[in-house]
C-alpha cells in the first residue's frame, strides 16, 4: 500500500509498526482512540434520540388516528338531527373521489358525567355502531362490552378505560350526563340531563382520549345535543399522509356550506411543536458531534508535534509536503470513517432494540421512564429510520474532514533543518 496510508493507519492505532521492538506509538494511539471514542458516543447519541423521538411521534399519531378519523365534513350552523337525517347525501358526494374509503356519520360536544360526588368532563362522539368501524378501530379496542350495544333509544355509553376508573364504574352501571345546553327556569338556568348505562369499555393506549371520551349512539347525541353539539360526516382514506391533498380536492367537490378538515389540522399545534423540538435536539447533539471533531482536530495537532522528528526525517528521505500532508489527513479520515461506523452501529443496535433495553432498565431499577398520566404513551417507542442515520453520519464524516485540514497542513509546513536542529 502507499507509505503514506500505512502511516497514517499506524498513528490512528489501525495498523502496527513492522520492526520488532520498535516504539509502540502508545501516546498518538490512545489519543486516537479517544478520538474515535467521541465521534462514535455522539453519532450513537444522535441515532437513538431522534428514533426515540420518530417512534413517539408515530405511535401518538398511529394511536389519535385510531380513534380519530382521517378527515372531517362539518355543516357549521346546522342542528345535528337534520345532519344525521341528510349525512348520506354528504357521504355520497365525498365518495366521488376515489381516495374515500369509508364514511359514517358523528355528532360532537362537550359534556359532564356525574357518579356519586364524581364529576367528570367529557368529550362526546354520537356514532353508528354499524358504520363506525369503517372510519375508526374502536370497535377493535373494546375491552369490555361492545359498540352494537349503542342502540338508538337505549340511552347506552361506552366510555374510556381511564375515564371508567376514575368515575368508578364498569358496564351495567348508571351515570348522569349534562348537556351544556339547558333551559332558563325562575330557578335560574337549568342543564339537560339524562341518565346513561354504561354499555361498554374502549381502550386506545393514548391516555387523553382513554381518559376524556365517551361515545353514544349518534341519534341519541342528536337529541342531547340539539343545538349545541357539531354534526357531520367522518371519512378515512387510502393513505393519510395524503390527508391535507384529498381535503383540499374534497372542498373543490363538495357544497360550499360544507366545511373540511383533516386530521393535521385538527393536531397542527402538538404536531408542529414536535417537528420542532426534533429539529431542536438533533442541533443540540450534534454539538456532541462537534466537540469529538474539535477533539480531533486537537489530537491530531499533538500527533503532529509528536512526530516532528519523524516528519523532518521523512522530507529529508525525499517526501513532498504534500505526501506529508496525506499522511495526516488519512489519520484523520480513518478516525473519523471508523468512529462513524462504530457510531452508527452502537446507535442502530440500540434503537432497533430499545423495546427490550428499556423495560430491563426499568425493571432492574425499579423505575418508570414514561408515566401514562403525564405522557401520551407508557412505553418508549422507536422508528430509526434511514434519511436520519445517513445525516448524521454524513455530518459526522464531513466535520471530521474539516477538522484534519489545519494539523495535516502545518505537518505539511514544518522546515526540516530547523526541527533537526532543535531536536
């Protein structure tokens, strides 16, 4: 090989000198190997964090969108009995565009369940037990009962499992609802209210929706909710992603008083604080990244002053600046290269396994990493995904790059003779 790839593998530690009993370069190896130590903690660092960070905000989304549909079609101003009365007509004209999958109709608002001295609010849904698997899995995340018990007249409720526990109450047990909207009495403003069965128990693993829903049959929320409740229509489509496009075609479809909106802007703000605090953290660590390659770049400057001699010895030998130059330059590139790899590595084998690494953790310590009442999700979830590994590993490789440029150009600038006659 070059002599000037070998010696410059030999000063990153990858390769021995030949001659026995030569001088171990002990010192420049070490320093080397701290080198790579950082490249490889900060790339690693950087991989696990921001899988962690895609897997929360996929299962968030993943777990929203399983009781939440893709798109909504509201009708502002209209009384909820006379949209589920027409919600067919509006279905029918959002089936026109071929992305539509499925259709069912809704009534939304906002309520108080009481138990005893429990007093719980509420966000109400009025479904089609028949049509709502269609746009949604609740029907799949029942743990107790199911939806077909919402039957129309029956007065039924299915609640969440979270929601359930705190009111203390399981199926076959009664609660009161009120309705915002009431009627003024010379007693003063009177809610409506009505005594519900709990028929069923829902459980999504997203502790707000566990913890705040409750369903009805959808003729039953029409009569609750006369005039103060939201009606329309829910759709899913083929890929949500697409979400935000389709809405937009729909609108194009569909009558003018009719409103549409997707389910990212249902979520813009928690979705975009996300997008945020990921683009956040991955500057944050890769000032890690950063340091290690100012680490370098300080290593590979005491390498230099290390083998002034051999430096001297090497021109005198016939060597140009330039090769000089390259022998640096490819100690620095093979820090860098294998202090990436090592990193990625490290980081892939850590997120791709964080489902077994964590539980271990919080079993051996006795400790919780992610308490389902303050965050969306109890596990810790990941996503590596391949756009990311490939930036920080390019990232990594090119401040490694950088860092060798100054130390191989003052190996490349040092005057033999006067070296010679110093040492």
């Amino acid at each position: 090989m070059p002599y000037e790839l070998w010696i410059g593998a030999r000063y990153a530690g990858l390769a021995r000198a030949r001659r026995r009993g030569g001088r171990a370069d002990r010192f420049v190896s070490f320093i080397a190997a701290t080198s790579m130590a950082g490249i490889a903690l900060g790339v690693a660092a950087l991989i696990i964090v921001l899988s962690v960070m895609n897997g929360f905000q996929r299962d968030v989304r993943d777990r929203m969108l399983s009781v939440l549909p893709h798109i909504e079609l509201y009708v502002p101003g209209a009384a909820p009995e006379q949209v589920v009365r027409d919600w067919e007509s509006i279905a029918n004209a959002a089936r026109q565009h071929s992305a539509v999958q499925g259709a069912a109709p809704f009534v939304a608002s906002q309520a108080m369940l009481a138990r005893g001295r429990a007093l719980q609010g509420v966000q109400v849904r009025g479904i089609d037990p028949q049509l709502e698997p269609q746009v949604s899995d609740v029907d799949g995340q029942m743990v107790l009962g199911n939806l077909e018990s919402l039957q129309q007249g029956k007065f039924n409720i299915v609640l969440g499992s979270d929601l359930a526990a705190s009111l203390g109450v399981g199926p076959g047990d009664t609660l009161m609802l009120l309705a915002p909207q009431g009627s003024i009495t010379p007693a003063g403003f009177t809610p409506r209210m009505r005594q519900f069965t709990v028929s069923g128990v829902f459980s999504s693993g997203h502790y707000e929706y566990d913890a705040t829903l409750a369903f009805m049959q959808v003729d039953d929320a029409a009569v609750m909710f006369r005039s103060n409740g939201s009606s329309g229509v829910r759709l899913r489509i083929d890929d949500m992603h697409q979400a935000p496009q389709v809405t937009q075609q729909l609108r194009n479809l569909l009558p003018s008083q009719i409103y549409a909106q997707d389910w990212t802007q249902n979520n813009r703000t928690w979705f975009a604080a996300v997008q945020t605090e990921k683009r956040m953290m991955f500057l944050i660590l890769a000032l890690i990244v950063a340091v290690a390659a100012f680490n370098l770049l300080s290593s590979l400057v005491m390498a230099v002053k290390d083998k002034r001699a051999d430096i001297a010895i090497l021109r005198t030998l016939g060597a140009t600046p330039r090769e000089v130059a390259r022998i640096f330059l490819v100690q620095g590139a093979l820090i860098g290269v294998v202090g990436t790899l090592a990193g990625v590595g490290l980081g892939m084998l850590v997120a791709y396994n964080v489902d077994v690494i964590v539980p271990f953790i919080e079993r051996l310590f006795g400790i919780e990493f992610l308490p389902q009442q303050i965050y969306f999700i109890s596990n810790l979830p990941s996503d590596p995904r391949f756009s990311d590994i490939t930036a920080i590993g390019l990232t990594s490789l090119i401040l490694s790059l950088v860092a060798t440029l100054y130390p191989s150009w003052r190996a490349s600038s040092l005057q033999p003779a006067q070296v010679l006659r110093h040492d």
